[in-house]
C-alpha cells in the first residue's frame, strides 16, 4: 500500500516550511540552525509530526493543523525553554522508531 497524495502533500508542505524557517507557527523563532547543529531536534520535530497524523480509511489527513502545532511547539519549547508545551507532549507522540531494513521489499 503507498501512502496517499493527501498525506505526501501534507508531508512535503511541513518539510518545506520547516526547512526554509517560514513557518507560520514559528514566528520569531529562530531555529534553522538546529539542522547543521543539532540535527537530533529536527529529528523529533518529523517524529511528532509523523506519530500524529491521522488518515482516514481513504489516506485523507484528518489533523494536519494539530500535527503541524504538536511538531512545532516542541521545537518553540526547545529553543525557547520558557515555552510551555500544553498539554504536555506524551511519550506515544514522542517515540523514534527505528528505519526499515537496508534492502527493499520489491
């Protein structure tokens, strides 16, 4: 099963704008850096973000808004640590799972 077009779109619009530091939910944050320097932050950032997301039964995303917020206040919280994530984020949306094997499947 490949993942939808809505999901992918979804996908690529976050790492668009989270790489070119334009987010709008990151007004006067300054985090760009973080990908050279600290490349674990921006890892947990698409961890959230990935963990989630919901789809539907047809592969529609159902809360981009509120993945976008999770993903995105922890990387306010990180660089700002008077920022206050509410509600605290919970270790299921916090999870790194580990990549598939090295050889594909097909």
């Amino acid at each position: 099963m490949k993942l939808s077009n809505d999901f992918s779109g979804a996908l690529r619009t976050f790492a668009y704008f989270m790489a070119s530091g334009s987010h709008y939910m990151l007004e006067d944050v300054e985090y760009l850096d973080l990908y050279g320097a600290e490349p674990s932050v921006i890892e947990m950032v698409f961890a959230i973000f990935a963990n989630v997301i919901e789809l539907d039964n047809e592969g529609k995303v159902q809360n981009y808004t509120h993945a976008q917020k999770r993903a995105t206040d922890y990387l306010r919280s990180y660089c700002d640590p008077s920022f206050k994530v509410i509600p605290p984020l919970e270790d299921w949306e916090m999870e790194l799972y580990g990549p598939p094997g090295k050889r594909d499947r097909v």
